[in-house]
C-alpha cells in the first residue's frame, strides 16, 4: 500500500489548503486559515469536487481534533519533541495574566526555567525570537522550548495571575 498523498495549494491572504484522498478514494481537505481557524471539508463520493459536509474549527479545536488524531503527544500544544528529551510546545498567555502588557524580560524565563521563547504568535502575525524588551499581551501563544520539565515550568510562570 502506498503513503498517502497530501497536496498543498497557497490560499493567497486566507492561508493554505491541505488535500488528501483516502485508500477508499474519499477526498478530505483542510483550510489552515491565517488566523488559526482551520476549515474541515469532506466531499461526495458520487462528485469528488462536491462538498458534502464542512465544519470550522477555533484554533483550539483544531488542536485538541489534532491530540485525539495523534495520541501520542501528551497534549493538545505540544508542537514537537525530539530524542534528545527537547519539546516545543504553545503556551497561551491569558488577558487576566499578570504578565499581560509586561516585558518578557520581567518573566525571567530563561533563568528560572531553562526553557526558551522562541516565537510569539499575536493573531495572525508570528513575532520569531522575540527579545526580553518585547511587549507580551494576553491572547499571545508563545513558542517555548527546553525540556519537559523547563516547558512545564515556564507555563506555570507564565499561568500566575
């Protein structure tokens, strides 16, 4: 049996749509929207270019459809591990945060944790290596990296009201 193919199409200021046609030749496609919505769209058996049934996503929707599709990762904003013991995951910073409209530098996180913030993503912007005199907001995901537990603990820094 052959991999399954997923074609990639450019939805130019809407995002990028995924295409994949199944061992029982069902097309299914994803629309990853610029602003972390994802689109789920399932077409007609009968018509191929139909769509019989399409469901939008939140961001968080899709990741937690992504954790029960993929249960090894131990939770829905975990993004990557590797062998090495090192994990990226997304940690959200809530408005009733105390470090809302802080400094990242005032967290300390990489003193305190071990763990790096590697990216910053504000709606539908991506802010790479962010420096400690950035402006956090409630509402950002954050990029951390480090090890399980530096992750951990930079989640829990960053969870304090």
């Amino acid at each position: 049996m052959s991999a399954p193919r997923l074609r990639t199409t450019p939805l130019p200021g809407i995002g990028v749509q995924y295409d994949l046609v199944t061992r029982e030749q069902r097309h299914l496609s994803v629309v990853a929207h610029r602003d972390g919505a994802r689109t789920v769209n399932v077409y007609r058996t009968d018509d191929p270019d139909s769509c019989a049934q399409s469901l939008r996503l939140t961001g968080a929707e899709a990741g937690a459809l992504i954790d029960a599709l993929a249960p090894s990762h131990h939770s829905a904003s975990l993004l990557y591990t590797t062998d090495l013991g090192l994990v990226a995951e997304r940690v959200e910073v809530a408005a009733t945060s105390r470090w809302n409209g802080r400094l990242l530098g005032d967290t300390r996180m990489r003193t305190e944790t071990g763990a790096s913030i590697v990216a910053v993503l504000r709606r539908a912007e991506a802010i790479p290596s962010p420096t400690p005199d950035f402006r956090l907001a409630g509402g950002d995901t954050l990029i951390v990296v480090g090890t399980r537990e530096g992750v951990d603990a930079a989640a829990a820094i960053l969870g304090r009201e």
